[in-house]
C-alpha cells in the first residue's frame, strides 16, 4: 500500500505561474532520493490555489521528508514564492483505487 500527501498553497503576490512550476519541477531530483518516494505531481484550481500530490510506501517515509528535504536549496527556492499562511500539508491512506496503479 501507499500514503498520498497532499501539500497545498497560494502563491505569494506576483509570482508567476511558470516560476511556481520550475521550483517545484528543480525539487524533482531531490524527492527521487528520499526513501519511499514514488510520485509527484502539481496541479492548481481557478481560484488560484496550488496541489503537489506526493505518493510515498508509508506515512514515516512522507513524514520524513520534510526533514530530509528541510535543508535542501530546491525546497527553500520553492517556499519563498508561498504565501506561508495559506500553507497546508495532510497525508492520507488511500481506501479505494480504480485498478492496478504503477508508479514506475
């Protein structure tokens, strides 16, 4: 089985679309390291509300990661075009899926 986090935000005043993509696409590299990683990806609503979904093996493995990307550049470039306050992160077990999921 497989934890989903879910990290969501708004941008801080004036960055761009394209800027929040690069940042997080620069972390990319980094979250391949990390134990029990599978899976990225960002996606953003009309009211301007930015999703990075993480697919992890465990709830430790997505738990851990904040403090094993804590000092990474990639992560600190990516939190200076957040608006902090609006700053959210869950992680969640899956109970139902629609079929096979493979991560590869």
């Amino acid at each position: 089985m497989y934890v989903v986090e879910i990290v969501s935000w708004k941008a801080a005043s004036d960055v761009a679309d394209q800027k929040m993509i690069d940042a997080v696409q620069a972390m990319v590299p980094d979250l391949e390291t990390l134990p029990g990683f599978r899976y990225q990806s960002l996606s953003k609503d009309d009211e301007g509300l930015w999703m990075d979904i993480y697919y992890w093996d465990s709830k430790e493995d997505a738990d851990n990661s904040n403090d094993l990307m804590a000092n990474k550049p990639s992560l600190h470039n990516l939190m200076a075009l957040i608006d902090m306050s609006s700053l959210k992160i869950e992680v969640l077990t899956p109970y139902q899926e629609s079929g096979s999921v493979n991560f590869t």
